[in-house]
C-alpha cells in the first residue's frame, strides 16, 4: 500500500511539472510571441498543428518551429532566434503540444 501511494505522488508531481511548463509557456507566447504572430490568440496558435506535428516543430531545439513561424512572420525572426529565447521557446513547445489540435484540451488564453 505504500509503495502505491509513493508511486501516485510521484506521478501527480510529474503531471504538475509537465502542466507548469505549459503554463510557462502560455505565458511566454501571450507576453512575447502574440504580438509578433498577428495578435492571434494562444487557443488558435496551439489548435494550428496536432501534438505529434508540434513535437516535430519542437524537435532540434525548435528548428521546424523558427523556420515556419519565421517564414510566416518575419517580424518574429529576431526574437525567434535570440539565444535568451531557447529555453523559453521549449516551454512554448510544451504549451503547443499540451493544447493541441487533437489534445482534447482548451487553453484559458483567448
């Protein structure tokens, strides 16, 4: 019995890390990426792939991720590809991928 219980910690603990870096996430694309991408909203921007399409945007420190929001906003490049944004761009990723398209799951960010 206490080996389940320790085991059920251990998994919520890991489910609200996993969801903190979502959250940071959202904060990071509502703060920095928003108004680079045209205003669109958090909930358009994480419905735009399937998380297996956002894993693979992701993938390589989020090389398919700048090469496709750079191409469709250039505006975005600077910030996109600014060292400081690497690990932020990784929790964007974690927000894309916990939100999209056939997640199941809708952001609280309009």
């Amino acid at each position: 019995m206490k080996k389940l219980i320790m085991l059920l910690a251990a998994a919520a603990l890991a489910a609200s890390m996993a969801q903190a870096d979502a959250k940071t996430g959202q904060k990071v694309y509502l703060k920095t990426l928003k108004a680079k991408f045209d205003n669109m909203n958090g909930t358009k921007f994480a419905a735009e792939h399937t998380v297996a399409e956002w894993e693979d945007l992701f993938a390589d420190g989020g090389a398919g991720f700048i090469k496709e929001y750079g191409e469709r906003f250039p505006k975005a490049v600077p910030v996109l590809t600014n060292p400081a944004m690497q690990k932020k761009l990784q929790d964007v990723g974690d927000f894309a991928k916990e939100y999209g398209s056939d997640s199941g799951n809708v952001p609280s960010c309009g």
